[in-house]
C-alpha cells in the first residue's frame, strides 16, 4: 500500500487509525491539516467582526460549529478535486501517491465518502439562520468549478479564493444575520491572501506542472512571483484595515491586524523562488498568521 503524500505531516490521531481507513483519511487531507485551519480562519474572522459589531462576546457554539463544518467540507472538497484530477495526480511526483491514483480507493468509494462528509456539512449548517444556510450553499459553486480551472487559466488560484476566503462573509450571516460592508471587505481581503499563500504553496510544483500544461499563479509570474505575492498580500492588509475601521475595532483588534501584517511581511522577505521546501514552511505558517489576528480580533470584542 502506498504511504502519505510528501507533504503530510506526523498526525496523533491520523496515525492511530484503521489501516483500511487510513486512505480516506488521506483523501480528506487529516494527515494534512493546514488546509482546515485556512478554510476555518475567515470563519471565526468575521464571527469575531460580527460581536464586536453586534457589542457581543463571540459564540463559542458558532466557533465550534465552523470547526467541525471546515474539517468536514475541506475533506470534501478535497475529495473532489481529487476525483476530478485522478489522471493529472498520477503524472505528478507529489500527488501520484494519493489514494485514488495509487489505486487505494476507487473513484465509486471516493464519491460515497465525499457524500458523507458533505452531509456533516449541511448537518452542521442546519443550526445557523436562514440567511446563513443560503450563504452556505452559494459557496459550493467555486469548490465545484475550482479543479477544472488549472486547464484552462494560469490564475486557478482567483476560483479558490472565492472558495476558500467565503468563510468570511458566514460569520456575518450567523451572527447578523445579513452582510455589512465590513463582510464584503474582509472577504475581498480574504480572498487575496488565499491567492498569495496558496501562489507560495504552488512553488513546489512548477516543473511538474509545466511538464503536464497545468496552469499557476507560481508559473504565471516567474521571477516576479515574489513580487506578486507581496501584491497580494498588500492588498489584503488595506482591506482588512477597511474591514476593521467599517466594523469599528478598537486597540486589540488593530494590534491583532499589526501582528498579521508583520508575519505577511516577514513571510515575503525571507521567500525563495527555488527552494520548495521552504515553500511549504512559509505556507503552514499562514496558519500562525490567521491565529494572531484572530486573537486580536476576539479579544477585541471581548473587551
């Protein structure tokens, strides 16, 4: 059988599992859980936003219910975009190790699995409001589309913000139970931050993916992808500054968003075109990013 992807991580609970069930859990990415932690951050992002707009502590149910719904609809989207690029992942030194080209599961299990975790999904997204639920749906249509557009554009990075960053606007919808401008900012600063992380994570792979014609940002801007990434990463620091100043943050929620700048920053200045692993570092850590604005953020509202 084959093992983990290079990429995966020592997991204490992936490692303890039933050999036969190890390889949907690698087709969920559990060995790999820096993904959920990108999906999850907008999420409680915005539900930190929203107490503090809506002069409240943030909910700890909401926080865990966004939890549980990131694990659950990451491993499903992952899911599909493994399903849809069976043929691609095989030709590719990183990915042809995973369970469908490895011939682990078949392409029938994998969509029995993804219709599991989706339904953890929408069981997790019956508990919020009506808006909220409509918000949830509206996001299934970039996660659809997103395996597809690396065929076709070298910006396939643009469909998987959308995807990635909605998290962003729910936070809104559950506690507000509509959109301010405040969402609307922190999700277009969202949305540029995944494409600048994400640019970093598609370092690992260019020749592969030159070799097999799949498009990337990484690919799109060669020697300036540097400057791409800090780009993007400006332009998400200005929009999350509008976002904080529209829901009105005070001191802990512009120091939460200091800390986030100086770890973009930091991020851009030690990056290396060349060095791939180093790439996959400066991408987990973004997790890091996302927690210390959080922090600053929640502690906003709380105080």
């Amino acid at each position: 059988m084959s093992g983990p992807t290079p990429d995966a991580i020592r997991h204490p609970v992936v490692d303890r599992l039933p050999a036969w069930s190890l390889p949907y859990a690698r087709l969920a990415r559990w060995d790999r859980p820096i993904g959920w932690w990108l999906l999850l951050l907008p999420c409680w992002w915005s539900a930190a936003l929203a107490a503090k707009m809506g002069g409240t502590w943030p909910n700890l149910l909401t926080l865990a219910l966004f939890l549980i719904g990131a694990i659950a609809m990451r491993g499903a989207g992952s899911t599909w975009n493994d399903i849809t690029d069976r043929d691609l992942d095989a030709m590719v030194a990183r990915t042809r190790a995973r369970p469908i080209p490895s011939g682990q599961v078949s392409t029938k299990q994998a969509f029995l699995f993804l219709l599991l975790q989706s339904l953890v999904g929408l069981a997790v997204l019956l508990n919020f409001n009506g808006f909220a639920i409509l918000a949830g749906f509206a996001a299934l249509a970039p996660v659809v589309v997103y395996p597809f557009m690396k065929r076709f554009t070298n910006h396939p990075q643009i469909v998987l913000g959308l995807a990635f960053a909605w998290g962003a606007l729910m936070g809104f919808a559950t506690e507000l139970g509509h959109w301010p401008w405040a969402a609307f900012a922190l999700y277009a600063g969202a949305i540029l931050w995944v494409i600048g992380y994400d640019t970093i994570y598609a370092l690992q792979d260019i020749e592969d993916d030159a070799i097999i014609g799949i498009g990337s940002t990484a690919r799109a801007y060669g020697e300036q992808v540097r400057l791409f990434i800090a780009a993007m990463y400006a332009g998400t620091l200005l929009l999350f500054f509008l976002a904080l100043d529209l829901a009105g943050s005070g001191m802990m929620g512009w120091i939460g968003l200091a800390a986030f700048a100086s770890h973009l920053s930091w991020q851009v200045a030690v990056l290396r075109r060349e060095d791939a692993q180093q790439a996959l570092k400066l991408f987990r850590s973004n997790r890091d990013a996302g927690l210390l604005l959080f922090a600053g953020l929640a502690l906003d509202a709380m105080i």
